[in-house]
C-alpha cells in the first residue's frame, strides 16, 4: 500500500461543507502538509513551480545553477527551480535493480535529493508555520531557499508480488518473441515465392527463345534460384521501408534477367542469349515492418497487468525513515552579498507499511521570521495517523499536535480528522473528510466536513489501498 504525500496536480471539487462556525482561515496544521517534503526547498519558500530543471550530468548541473544569478552575479533570477538527484548524475552501470531496492549504507545517498528555488518578493502568510513558508520579509524582497531530502530507510520490496510479475512478464516476451519470429518468417517465405515465381517465368521465356527443341532432361527440369538469392529483409521500422522497396525492385530485375538467360541456356541454346524481354513490374512490399509485427504480437499475447507490476517493482513494506531539511534567505537590498536568514526546518516521517495496513507519524521542527526583529517564531508540530486499505476502500484517522516552543507563537493546536476514500474507477477517487478543528484546548466549535473528488491528473487519494 503506498501513502501519496503531495499530489502533482488535483482537480478537487467541494461538493458540500458543515461547519457549526464558519471560519475563513483553516489556521490548524494538516498531517498531508506536514509530512516529509519531496522538494523541501519549493515548500519551504511557498512556492509551486510551473517549470522545475532536473539536470542529469554535471555539466548541465553547473550550467543551470549559473542560469540562477543575473549576468552580473549579483542578485538572484526570480522564480528559478531545479532539482537534483547527485547520485545519478553519474552513471552506475555495476549497479542492479537489486542493489538498489535494498537497503544498504548507501540507501540515504542513492536517495538524496536537493532542491533549489528562489522567488521574486515574500508575501506574508496567514499561518507561516502550517504552510512552512518563508517568513515577512519587506515586500519586494527577493527570496532564495535551499532543501535536501532522503530517505533513511527505504523497506523491503513486496518480493512474492514482484517474483510474480517478473514470471508474468518473461511469459509474455517469450510469446511475443514467437509470435515475432513467426511473423518474419512469413513475410520471408512470402517475398521468397514472389522472387522464384519471377525466375521461373523468365526460365520459361528464355527456354521458349532457344532455337533447338530442349531435351526431355532439360524440359523437365524444374527452375531454382540462384544459390545465395535470399528477399531483402523485413525493414525494422516504416523509415526503413523505402530503403527495403529500393532493394527488393533491384533483386527483382536482377533475377528476371538470370532467369531468362538460365533459360536459354536449358532450352540447349548456344553463343549470346539475346536480350530478355521487359520485366513485369515489381509488387509493392506490404507495410508490415518489425515493429508492426510486434505490436501485433503483443496485443495476441497474454495480456499483464503493467501498472499492478510497475506497482509491485516500486511499492514498500515494513519500516520506511524519510527526512529532509530546509533553510529560506530573504535579500531585503536585492543583492546576494546581504542575505539574512529567515526559516529554517527539519522533517522526518516514520511510516510502517504492509499490504491492508499502514501507520505513519511525523515531526516537524520549524523557526520563522528570523529576519524580523520581535517576530521570531518556534513550533514543533507532531502527528500520527493509521491507515486501512482493502482493495478499493481505504479510512484512516489523523490527528495533528501542535507544540510552541517560544512565547512568540500560539498556544498548542489541535487537528483530528477522519478520512475515507473510495475508488469510483479508475484512477477517479471520491474522499470524505470529517473532524474536528480547534485554535486550542479550550476551543471545541470547529467542526467539519468535506466532500471531495478527485480526478487522474497526477494526484492520487489521501488513502490508497
């Protein structure tokens, strides 16, 4: 069972709300905004980027990290984003899939990430510490940040799951592989009997053009193509048809004049054999190619779940450590010699994960407008949630703690809520959220309830079985 931490993109609708005092501002944490971060760096600067580089060789890495600052090398470009991986950006060809789905001391490097992103000025946020955003910074000011995650402990990789798609999957590439060879083969043995059928004409033409009558020997004996004399081969791809069509009408000219002359010859003709007669035109090659045979192919062979085996090879069980951390500098004077900084934070989520049953808890420590005097701000937000899956059905409950650590912020909060989601078809998930919110302890008025869909836009639900 996997937990979607941050959906891409989601097309929710709110279908209905009940709320015993209606509030605007939802200034309670939530665990889905709490947990582990895969781009630390975008959350922690409140940003969302449209357009994210993902450099893949060192070269293209310090090419993009220089796009970040102006001609000059002064001041930062607004609304730059990149994300890198530095383990990959080398290639490890010594490494198996095996090698890196278990864990290992190298599991927290292969995992790291490292996200980078800037923004044009700091608008403030309503709830700096739910939103993990930056801190006030005089409007206008540009604003840098900086983020790496990780994951400690990845898991273990469903095995009895994966063995089974594997076995699936080699079934379907041996079909299909002789679906494939049999398809070639066909076509082979096709443009084979066109090319003997030609010669055999031009044998008789030319046996008819002898002068002596043929012997009973030579009339009898049967036409044979050239030792050697094979069709072109099926092109591999449409491109390559032209190339296949150009070869076949030469083979085709060339055996109708060898077969005229063999002709001749057998017919017990001696000297020159005149020139042969106008060939019949060559047939055009049927589009079938290499790829359509195996398109073909693979639609006759035993069909294989792809998602449900993509799903086995990534899906984890057992204890799962993720952690990433984040920092955020403002640059009131716009230069990036006078940058102050404003937020810092740490994540770390602990999830156990089996097939029907998954339980998560999280902490997050955050410190906010560092950079404004007298706003200096400290929480440490806690929350657990467990979690039931069986096939399209999944409920969980989630409670959210809310700890002050400086007189600067509010008094503890609290958030439970209790969520279940159903899958309508495909990748379409209908969610219904009801709980409690409270600014503190002593407040109990805040309850709630949400009704949501959601469609296949690169989200997927809050509980997915």
């Amino acid at each position: 069972m996997r937990i979607r931490k941050f959906p891409v993109l989601a097309l929710a609708t709110t279908l209905g709300s009940l709320a015993h005092r209606a509030h605007a501002e939802d200034d309670t944490p939530k665990l889905n905004s709490l947990l582990t971060p895969d781009s630390p760096a975008f959350v922690i600067l409140g940003v969302s980027p449209t357009t994210i580089q993902r450099p893949t060789t060192p070269k293209t890495v310090a090419a993009s990290l220089l796009s970040a600052f102006s001609s000059h090398g002064r001041t930062l470009v607004p609304n730059y984003a990149i994300e890198v991986a530095p383990y990959w950006i080398y290639s490890h060809p010594e490494k198996s899939w095996n090698d890196v789905a278990k864990n290992s001391f190298a599991t927290p490097l292969q995992t790291l990430s490292v996200s980078m992103a800037t923004s044009a000025n700091a608008a403030p946020a309503s709830d700096t510490m739910s939103a993990a955003s930056a801190s006030i910074a005089p409007a206008g000011a540009p604003r840098a940040a900086l983020g790496l995650r990780t994951t400690l402990i990845t898991g273990e990789v469903d095995q009895v799951a994966l063995d089974k798609c594997i076995k699936e999957l080699a079934k379907q590439a041996d079909a299909t592989g002789t679906e494939v060879a049999a398809k070639i083969a066909d076509w082979k043995g096709a443009r084979k009997s066109q090319l003997s059928d030609l010669f055999a004409k031009a044998w008789q033409a030319g046996r008819k053009a002898g002068l002596p009558t043929p012997t009973t020997e030579t009339a009898a004996s049967a036409p044979v193509l050239p030792k050697g004399t094979f069709p072109p081969p099926v092109p591999k791809a449409d491109k390559d048809r032209q190339t296949t069509q150009a070869e076949f009408n030469e083979l085709w000219a060339k055996l109708w004049v060898e077969g005229w002359n063999a002709g001749f010859v057998a017919s017990g003709s001696t000297g020159a054999p005149p020139p042969p007669p106008a060939a019949e035109p060559a047939p055009s090659l049927p589009s079938d190619t290499i790829d359509s045979m195996t398109k073909a192919a693979v639609s006759a062979a035993p069909t294989v779940d792809a998602k449900g085996c993509l799903k086995a090879a990534t899906s984890r069980e057992g204890f799962v450590l993720d952690a990433a951390a984040a920092t955020a500098l403002s640059f009131p004077a716009g230069s990036v010699n006078e940058g102050k900084l404003s937020t810092y934070s740490v994540w770390t989520t602990a999830s156990y994960l089996t097939r029907n049953f998954s339980a998560l808890a999280l902490a997050r420590l955050i410190r906010d407008n560092l950079d404004v005097p007298h706003q200096h701000s400290t929480g440490l937000d806690l929350g657990a949630r467990p979690i039931v899956a069986v096939d399209r059905f999944g409920i969980s409950v989630e409670g959210v703690y809310r700890v002050p650590l400086t007189s600067a912020t509010s008094k503890h909060q609290y958030r439970v809520d209790l969520a279940a989601d159903v899958e309508l078809y495909d990748g379409q998930w209908f969610s219904i959220t009801g709980g409690h919110d409270f600014a503190d302890g002593s407040d109990w008025s805040k309850f709630f309830a949400i009704a949501n869909f959601k469609g296949a836009f690169g989200a997927g639900p809050s509980v997915n079985p």
